[in-house]
C-alpha cells in the first residue's frame, strides 16, 4: 500500500503539494505515482521564474517504464527546481515525499482549492485498482 501521509494535499494526477512555513508551496508526484512508474532515469524540473496555471504541464519524470509530465497543482511563479533530482533521481523513489521533491512555487492566490485530502485521495488510488 501506498503512503499517504495526511498533511499534504493531492491531486487525481498524483501531484502531492506541501505547504511550507513561509507561504510557498513544495510539489511532489506521490508514493503511488513512483511504484507506479518505477526505477526514475530522468528529471526535469522547472526554472525559476517560470509563471504557471493549476494544470500546466511543468516537468518530465522519465523512468524505466515510461515519461510523464507533472503538472502544476496551483498557480503561481517557480522559485526552485529540485536541482539534485539532474544528478540524482532516484530520490523520487527513495524520498517522493522528502527529498524527491520536484519544485517549489509562489502561489498565486491562497488555498488550496480543488485539491484532495489524504482520505479523498486513498478513495481515488483505491477506486483506481
């Protein structure tokens, strides 16, 4: 069974997004999301700067199965990649909710609207088989 710790909110495209101590926001594909893809190859992460809507496409994990695009669970400007993740992107496997972190953001508005709880999501992992 996946992880699904409950202070992070998620979205059904298996962002997680962590709400840090000065407003920002961190953004992570979730536990589920890692197995599900498997051995992590290649990260790209956004540049700081970049402006970006709640969907936007905004990364690429490639693994040994397949590339996926993350997208931006909130709106908001990039202030960091996750730079390590060029060199080390296994992270995502071995921390997806610690250092396997993607980028972090400056979000547009306040709240997290749209966004699902741990238990909303579990229902959304569990319902998917």
């Amino acid at each position: 069974m996946s992880q699904i710790p409950a202070d992070l909110r998620y979205t059904k495209s298996h962002e997680w997004v962590r709400t840090l101590p000065d407003g920002s926001v961190e953004i992570g594909i979730t536990d589920h999301a890692q197995h599900s893809l498997g051995d992590m190859v290649f990260v790209e992460v956004p540049e700081a700067g970049r402006k970006l809507a709640a969907g936007d496409a905004c990364a690429v994990v490639e693994s040994v199965k397949a590339a996926s695009d993350v997208y931006s669970p909130v709106a908001g400007e990039v202030i960091a990649g996750n730079a390590e993740l060029a060199t080390r992107p296994e992270l995502i496997n071995q921390d997806p909710y610690g250092q396997g972190w993607i980028m972090r953001l400056k979000p547009a508005a306040a709240g997290a609207g749209g966004l699902l709880d741990a238990t909303a999501y579990a229902a959304e992992v569990a319902a998917a088989g």
